[in-house]
C-alpha cells in the first residue's frame, strides 16, 4: 500500500495559444532555434499521422517552401491528425507531431525551429587496428523530437554524420550478430564530435577456490571503474571452472568473482588492463572468510532462508582514528545457507569489515558488528538479534454509509520537525471486509487510511505491548460529506500510432487545482480507457506519470460543471528512451540508508515519486528517462538531499547521497 502522492507545486501560468485558423488550415514559421531569425527556402511538409485505413486513400498535401519570412500556409486540410516536417540543407530535420484539425477550427502559430546541429565522425577498425569499409553505422537521439540516422564506412573505414540535433546521442557500429559496439557522444551546435571504434578485446580464464579447486557457475563481472564511463560484463563459469566475456573496450577494468549455492561471495579479486585480442586469468578467491549463525537472541531460533539480509561493507580508518564504511564500496552481498541460519563470506582480502544485518521482521532490530580479517577464516560469528516491543493493531475502515472499505491503503504518518510528516507503508493482512490486521511496535502512532475513490482520514491510537488495539476510520467521499455525481472519462493513447496504454504502464492521479488536494487514482483498462467519477463541479488536473521511462508524461486540465460529464478525453504520449541509475545511500557516518524515498522532476513544476528495487541495503537501481535531471532523496529522520544529475542511455550512472540525520547540528 502506499499513501497518496504529494501534491506538486502548481506550474507557472502559460502564455496563451493563438487563435485557430480558419477550417482546414495549417500555418507557422520556420525559424532558427539560436536567433530566432526566419529560413527562407526551408520546405515544410505535412503527412497524415493516423493509421491507413482499408479502402481510405491517404490525403496527399504538397509541401510548402517558406519565403523571406519563413512562413507556411496549407488549405484546404481534412479533418485529422498530421505530422509536420520542416528541412533545409545546412539544418536538422525538425518534426511536429500532433497537429490536429478539427470542424471547428485550423492550426495557427507554429513555430518549426530548425539547428544548425553538430556531426558526429570517426573510424572503426579491425583486431589488427586498420580500418575496416562496409560497417553499418547507427546514431540514435532523445529529442524532442526523437530520431536516428545510419550510414556505412567507406573504403578508408571513415563514417559521418552531418546536421545532426545537437544533444545526446547513442552511436552503433554492428559489426555482425550480436556484435555491436555501443557508444555515447555529445554532439553541440556547429561542432563535430569524434568517435572511433575499435575492436573488442576478449577476458577468458578459470576460477578457483581457496585451494585451487575450480568452481562451476561462479559470476565473473568485469566492470570500469569511475571517474570512466560505467560498463559491466558478465559471464558464468562452466563446469571446469572457465569463463569468457567478450565485447569488452581496451583499457583498465575491476573484475569480480561472485561463487552462489550454500556459501557466497563477492570479492574484487584484481584488476586488469585489456588490449586488443584476448587476455587469459586465473582469479583465485582470497583464503580469508567470515562464517557464524544468524538467530534470535531471546529463543537462539535460527533465522534462515531470506528472513534477514546480510551484508559486508570495507571499512577504511580516518585520521580521528574512527573507521568509516569505504565509500567506493556498494558492500560484499552472498548467499546464505538455509536451514540452520550458517552462512559463510569466501574470498575476503584482509582487512576490516563492518557486518551489518537487516531482518524483514520489523519486530527485531537491525544488527552490526566489525571484524577484522586476516589470511584465515573468521568463524563463529554470532548475529544475535534482538527484538522490539510490538503490539496488535485492529483497524476497522467504513464509508460514511457505514460499510466496510475493502482494498484501503494504509500507511503510519510520522511528525517530523518544522510541521512537515512522511508516511510509510503499514503491512496489514484483511481479516474480514474492512478489517484489516497489523503488527506494530508500541507506542504512540497516527494511522491513515484512503482509497482511490474516499478521501484519506488520521486516526491517533497508542499500540501496547502483547496487547490488540482497536481503531475505527470512517473515510468521507471525494467532495467530503457530499458525493458529487459528475464524471471525468477518457483513453490512454501513443501518440501518432493511437496504441492503447494502459494502468501497467501509466500512472493515473486527479488533483483539485483550486484550493491544490489530491482527489483520486484511476486505473487504464487494456483499450487505455479511464473513469474519475463521484466528482463535484470544480477545475480538476489530470497527471499521468509512466511506470517505466519509456513514456514522457502527460497531463490535461478539465473543468466540470453541474450535470454536465467531461468524456472522450485522450491523453497522447510520446515515447522517450532510458537509462539505469544506481544510487548508493549512506548516512553520515557511512552506514547504509534503507527504505528511502525518491523523486524526479519533469518540468513545469511536476516531478514524481518513486521506490526503485533494493538488491541490498543503502543500495537503489532505478530506470530513468535520459537527459537532465534533478533527484531528490528522502528518509523520515534525516535531512533531504538533492543531485542534478544527466542519465544516458548506455551503461549504469552511478550516484552517492549522503543523508545528515536532522538532530546533527551543521
């Protein structure tokens, strides 16, 4: 369950759009993006932007040159959606989507603003470093709008790209099947960036053990180290023990040895420098280990299975004599083995370590403990949890009709200093329609309960220890204690392609923009379409924000009167590209952060809020839209932090937050 999304800021008042031309006319001026200045020559093109329909010839529309001034004028236009595209020689294609005419009215005022654009050049060549004809080579950008273009080398092995959109690029050369060489450039107005390709290198070897015993299904991952472009390659060991990874880029590279079953590890076993070719090694775990017991410290019941996450950080000494967790460490995670709560890290180097454990069961405390580890195994280690006071909590949830409310969401809302609150999520089993059932540690706790259609409601109840406490929440309707009948309804689109989404892929929430509330979430069906409803008059926003990047978000302002519903809305979406961002959280003394909070503006005053996965404490893997962002973190407790930061397509970003708890003082 979650609680309701913070409510943006409202965006900035937008300038008001020009009147609609006449029916069935298009019109606008070419002009260059830098100045503002008007292209005469440019030729402007429309084209039908709907999906052919059987026995429906397409309208044909012949393009336009623009004069002196830059202006285009088409008449005579159908009814329907169109894309523009405005080129000349010297320029970046600039393309409008979405054009739409209607029986009421034309298009009027576009502005198509062409770059001048940058070029990307370069050579790929071959394992013996000579240049190498006939390669297909690929160049890919976000936009807006998005694109891409593909050319060959030539005899000389050479290739270029002329009036490319200024920005981020992903470059390609495919050398054969899944031989293809990924890499990123950043192109600038008027300038010509170089990338060359070079043939992969090759890492292939045998992994061992402590005793030189090979091992079989060890993962072996080579990655670049910062202040480099982050990449990682991976490969399993066979049953002898060997591994190859290919497609790797000349240069330094940390290589890693992971071994799974009834023991783990992960140990930086070396680093190596790759040419051209191939480069064999033998990685051979270190002889050091840490080996113990996880069990509860009141019952010495074992803790087995995935019941707590255990995990070994490095620690590095400070000139206070202090030791702090390596901050260029993301931790050492392994497999523990089932049953009797034993598990075992191999392969550790010797030095100090901070062994930190994290049970699911919130009842018990988190556990850590630093070892020192020389060349022989650290054995009987005890992670002794112990517990924490908890108590029953019976929460009964009504509407205002007094009947029970099925599938609410519940969270624990807690004060934090300066009037503002978090909220975290409340695991609760639904013992009967409307009763819901929570373990809690005991007391004093503000409980909020909503759903998409009632509005969410606090409730303050003191939790005693091994005793069940009752709590009632009557939830009002969206309007309050009236119910309002009107309704908001619409469909989820791609644009151009009329592809359906739905609430897999889109996120759905309604705001009140006078006062700014929350209101309601709506779900997509698979033909994208969506219902507000129980809505009373008034000024609503509607934000649609993607489950995964692969979308940019939309939203759409809607304005009901009484008796009177607002259907057949369509929001369109444009598809945009991603990247994978690891984030890496720390307190300030270097322990781990976990259950964080973060968000993701869009501009305009919107942002979003997400939960990426957690392979392991203090550590996040997010996938976001390419290009500029702004990440702020949260954690009830701690101070806020905020990175600007640029995500790209290729390779993992990696991002270190460091979180001050809010009783340090600065």
């Amino acid at each position: 369950a979650q609680a309701a999304p913070a409510a943006p800021p409202a965006p900035p008042a937008a300038a008001p759009p020009p009147p609609p031309a006449p029916v069935g006319e298009v019109a606008g001026r070419v002009l260059v993006l830098r100045d503002r200045k008007p292209v005469e020559g440019a030729t402007v093109s429309l084209s039908d932007a709907s999906p052919p329909k059987e026995g429906v010839k397409p309208a044909e529309i012949a393009p336009q040159t623009t004069g002196a001034t830059g202006e285009f004028r088409f008449r005579g236009v159908p009814v329907g959606t169109y894309v523009l595209r405005a080129s000349k020689s010297g320029f970046a294609d600039r393309t409008i989507a979405g054009v739409t005419l209607t029986d009421a009215g034309g298009v009027e005022g576009l502005e198509a603003l062409l770059a001048a654009g940058g070029g990307i050049e370069g050579v790929v060549y071959d394992a013996q470093d000579a240049p190498v004809a006939g390669i297909t080579v690929r160049t890919r950008w976000a936009g807006p709008p998005a694109g891409s273009a593909e050319t060959r080398t030539g005899e000389d092995g050479t290739y270029r790209f002329a009036n490319v959109p200024p920005g981020h690029h992903v470059v390609e050369a495919v050398r054969g099947a899944e031989q293809t060489q990924v890499a990123a450039a950043s192109v600038a107005d008027g300038e010509m960036t170089r990338v060359d390709f070079r043939a992969n290198a090759t890492l292939t070897g045998v992994v061992l053990d402590e005793s030189g015993v090979p091992i079989a299904g060890a993962l072996v991952t080579a990655n670049t180290p910062p202040p480099g472009r982050f990449t990682s390659r991976k490969s399993k060991s066979d049953e002898t023990g060997r591994f190859r990874i290919e497609g790797l880029e000349p240069g330094d590279w940390d290589v890693a040895v992971m071994t799974f079953g009834e023991q783990g590890s992960v140990a930086n076993v070396m680093k190596v420098t790759l040419t051209l070719g191939e480069r064999e090694v033998t990685l051979r775990l270190p002889s050091g280990a840490i080996a113990g017991r996880v069990f509860v410290k009141a019952t010495g019941v074992a803790i087995a299975d995935r019941g707590v996450q255990l995990s070994l950080h490095p620690l590095v000494s400070q000139p206070d004599g202090q030791w702090k967790v390596d901050g260029a460490s993301s931790g050492m995670a392994f497999v523990r083995k089932s049953g009797d709560g034993t598990f075992r890290f191999r392969g550790v180097v010797p030095g100090r370590y901070r062994l930190m454990a994290f049970p699911q069961d919130k009842s018990l405390h988190a556990f850590e403990k630093d070892i020192d580890v020389g060349t022989t195994p650290v054995e009987g280690v005890e992670v002794a949890l112990e517990g924490s006071l908890i108590g029953t909590l019976r929460i009964t949830v009504k509407d205002l009709d007094g009947k029970p409310v099925e599938g609410a969401s519940l969270t624990i809302v807690t004060a934090e200093a300066g009037g503002a609150s978090s909220a975290s999520s409340l695991h609760a089993t639904s013992a009967e329609p409307g009763v819901y059932i929570a373990q809690i540690e005991v007391g004093t706790r503000t409980i909020s309960a909503w759903r998409e259609d009632l509005r969410a409601k606090d409730a303050t109840v003191t939790v005693e220890e091994g005793k069940e406490t009752k709590v009632d929440i009557v939830l009002p309707w969206l309007s309050g204690d009236v119910k309002g009948t009107g309704q908001i309804s619409g469909r989820l689109l791609v644009r151009g392609t009329k592809k359906p989404l739905t609430s897999a892929e889109i996120s759905l929430a309604l705001y009140a923009v006078s006062p700014w509330k929350f209101i309601a979430v709506a779900s997509a069906d698979k033909d994208g379409r969506f219902r507000f409803k129980s809505l009373p008059p008034g000024s609503y926003r509607i934000m649609a924000n993607p489950v995964k990047p692969v979308w940019r978000p939309a939203q759409a302002d809607v304005t009901l009167t009484e008796g009177v519903n607002k259907d057949g809305l369509e929001l369109a979406f444009d598809a945009c590209t991603s990247g994978k961002v690891k984030f890496i959280v720390r307190d300030t003394a270097g322990k781990p952060v976990i259950d964080v909070l973060f968000s993701t503006d869009h501009g305009g005053g919107r942002s979003t809020t997400f939960s990426p996965e957690s392979p392991e404490p203090g550590v996040y893997l997010a996938e976001l839209e390419t290009g500029a962002r702004t990440i702020d973190v949260m954690k009830a407790g701690y101070e806020s932090a905020t990175k600007e930061l640029v995500v790209k397509a290729t390779g993992t970003l990696e991002v270190k937050f460091v979180l001050k708890p809010k009783a340090e003082k600065r």
